[in-house]
C-alpha cells in the first residue's frame, strides 16, 4: 500500500493520510484531485481498517461517480464490500425511498422533469388565476428552484410584500408543493430538500445515517448550494469525518446555486479544519499556469495559492483583440487553416466561447470556409427553439402561405391559440378549400 503512495507528491500524500476530523482540500486544475480523492478512500479502507459501508463520496455528475468507483476498484480490487460512491442526488434518492412515507409520499414516487414541472406550475396558475401574460410558468419555477438550492421551504419562504413576481411565486409554491404530494413526485430539487426535512423531524433517523456513513468525502465543494451545505453538515456534525475537495478559483455555477461562501468558510463552519493545497499542476505548460495566476489572482476573496508545473514552457499565447465578433470568426477560422496546412487535424482543434449565443458567428464562418466542426454540449445554433421561432416570423413575413412556420408561431407567444382553436381553423381552411393565413384573417 505505501507503494502505491509514493505515486503522490508531498501535499497530496497529506491529504490522503489526514483522515480524523474536517479537511480542506483546495485541488488546482489539474492538480490530481480525482486521485486523490481515490487514494484516500483506499487509505480509509486497507490502511486504517473502516468499513467501506461506513464511507460516502458524493460528487456532481454520475460520470463522476463511476469513474471515482473504477478507480478504487482498481486499488482494492474488486471483490469486496463496496463504500458508497454516488451523486448528491442519487444518494438523497436512496434514503427518500425507504423514509418517504415519513413526509406523506409512497415509496414508488416519481421524479418529475421540467416538461412535467412546468405542466403542475401552470396547473397552479390556472387555479390561482394567474395569467402567462404576467408571469411565465418558467420565471415562477425559477424562483421556486432557487428557494429549494437555498433550502427553503413554502413554510420559510418569505418575500417582500412589495415584489409582485416573488410573492405570487410564494403562493405557488406552496400550492405547487402540494401537487406534487397530490401526484406523489417530486422534483430534483426536493430531493436534497426533502431530506433536511426528514432528519430535522426524525433525529433518530439522522442518527443512524450519522453512524452508517462515519467518514463523509465531497467533490467539486465550490459548487454545492446551500442546500448542499445543511445536508452535509447535518450527516457530519457527530463525527466529523469530512473531507472536502474544491478550489474557490472554479466556481462558475452561481447561477444555479452555487454557493462560493460554502468554501471560503469552511474553516469557520468547521473549527479545527486542516487546510491543504495541492498547487502542482500536471496538465499545463508553464505559459497557461502564469497567464491564468496573472489573471485569477486579481479575484476578490479568494484564497491565495498559486498553481506551478515541471512541465515545459509551451507555446507562446497570442492575444487578437478584433475590431468585432466578425473579424474575431474570421480570424480564428484562417488560423484554423493555417493550422490545417501544418497537418493539424481538425478534431484536434477546439473553440472555446463564454456564451452558446457567440457561436452563431463562429458557425457562419466554419459554414462559409467549409471548414467541418461540431457543437458539443449545446445546440447549433438554428436548431435552438428560440431562433427556429424567429425564423418561422420572418418566412411567414415573406410568405404567408408557410403553413409549417405559420403554425409554430401561431402561439408563440402564448396568445390564447390552443389546439383545439387550431384544429378548428385548420378544418375550416380544408372545408374552404384556403390556406391557413386566409383563413385565419376571415
């Protein structure tokens, strides 16, 4: 086992060691987080005797998870009790099904979407009476998903009487609440919300996941919400075995949660916290580390620590500042040319862009130069809803005898045209023999 730990430099052979009471890791990009936190795990296991059912590992993304699982199964080896390696919510999933008769839902209770979300908030705003024109089921939903990240309840939710669309959201969600009980689904965001509500009113349950999971590990700790933070806390607070791995520099979830505090006061939520920086990056060449600390280190309220490499210098960064997004497209595609004419490949090229609406300019010119290229993680850009619907407008302008772009904009936005208002003028233009525009004006 020791072996296997000389694989680790100093500052990471720390962490994995440090197992008793609450540990801060911050883990630069690529500093060997994953291995780290793999390692430890390990550590816990084989060096130190616990029992892997009494180990939990939570992180994001199930691609996460699994690949944390195949990392320690690849240590340990595979005929064993396995500790539990797991998402956020699929973790609070496992517990919601054995205790959720305890908060009034049945075992089998499902997990609805957002399709199926906005279907119960309009429900919601029909019985209320409130109309689409005001407020948009998907405006309401965010308010209310926000107060779930934020691990509050209808009960707690208390708005200023003077915010019309946070009040209204505030009777919906109790309304929407009771739904989805009604239903007997819930959400992702009660997922981890429900799961606050059952320990804070069954103690005796809290205890015995308290003594099942004795030694907490979280990934990717700058990005858990406040909702997060109480559960992990409330699961930690006998033992205090926990470990979390993050790095404030990469928080860029705030929009949907994400709760940077969670980080930056570790060591005053958990006193007696060990603080370790793994600073040595494996990944980078020496010009991206100095360009990205020249850059990150003017953020405020971060903590200081500088990442460094043996790696070799790199190559040199160029720095094109065009006169618009038009000459910026056209740019990167002629170097992607040039690049091209070297040998490079094109799938060894990639563009990165802050927003997805800045690759519409970026297509264009890939289109105009045929230059191949792939959109990952996003749309095109006229394959999004959105411009599709600005399209059909403009083809129906040109021409409106376009039934197709006719009708998908007909209600779009929502004017109170439904299906069953389109059937009919849809039948009425058959039986007279008009297009859909002529009839829709007579």
């Amino acid at each position: 086992m020791e072996q296997f730990l000389n694989d680790l430099n100093p500052p990471q052979k720390e962490a994995v060691k440090s197992v008793d009471g609450p540990i801060l890791i911050f883990a630069g990009a690529g500093s060997g987080k994953t291995r780290v936190l793999t390692y430890r795990i390990a550590y816990l296991i084989k060096e130190k005797g616990i029992n892997p059912l009494q180990i939990l590992a939570v992180t994001f993304t199930n691609k996460a998870a699994d690949e944390m699982k195949e990392r320690v199964r690849k240590i340990l080896g595979f005929n064993r009790v396995e500790p539990l390696i797991s998402t956020f919510h699929s973790f609070a999933l496992r517990i919601l099904r054995i205790h959720a008769i305890k908060l009034g839902y049945k075992e089998n209770f499902v997990i609805f979407d957002e399709d199926d979300q906005i279907k119960v908030i309009k429900e919601c705003m029909f019985i209320q009476g409130i109309g689409e024109r005001l407020f948009t089921p998907q405006t309401l939903l965010k308010i209310i998903e926000d107060a779930k990240n934020s691990g509050i309840t209808p009960d707690m939710f208390n708005p200023d009487p003077f915010n019309i669309p946070m009040k209204q959201a505030g009777v919906i969600y109790h309304l929407y609440q009771d739904k989805l009980k009604e239903l007997n689904a819930m959400d992702f965001g009660d997922l981890i919300l429900n799961n606050i509500i059952l320990f804070e009113r069954y103690p005796d349950i809290l205890k015995t996941y308290q003594e099942r999971f004795r030694y907490v590990l979280v990934d990717e700790y700058q990005d858990t919400n406040a909702a997060q933070y109480t559960l992990i806390q409330r699961l930690t607070a006998k033992h205090k075995n926990l470990c979390v791995v993050g790095d404030d520099d990469q928080s860029i979830y705030q929009w949907r949660g994400a709760d940077i505090r969670n980080i930056l006061q570790f060591e005053q939520d958990f006193p007696g916290a060990k603080i370790i920086k793994l600073e040595q990056n494996y990944r980078s060449t020496k010009i991206i580390l100095n360009a990205a600390n020249a850059i990150v280190k003017n953020n405020k309220g971060r903590k200081n620590k500088k990442l460094w490499t043996e790696n070799h210098e790199g190559e040199a960064i160029t720095c094109y500042i065009a006169e618009n997004e038009f000459f910026e497209a056209n740019y990167v595609a002629q170097k992607i040319i040039e690049l091209r004419e070297e040998g490079i490949n094109f799938r060894d090229i990639a563009i990165f862009y802050r927003i997805n609406a800045q690759s519409r300019v970026l297509e264009e010119e890939m289109v105009r130069l045929q230059i191949p290229y792939t959109i990952v993680g996003g749309f095109r850009f006229y394959e999004r809803k959105e411009i599709k619907d600005i399209l059909a407008y403009l083809r129906v302008i040109v021409n409106p005898y376009d039934s197709i772009s006719l009708k998908r904009i007909i209600n779009t936005p929502p004017r109170g045209i439904g299906k069953a208002t389109l059937t009919k003028i849809e039948n009425y233009s058959k039986s007279k023999g008009l297009s859909l525009y002529d009839s829709i004006k007579e």
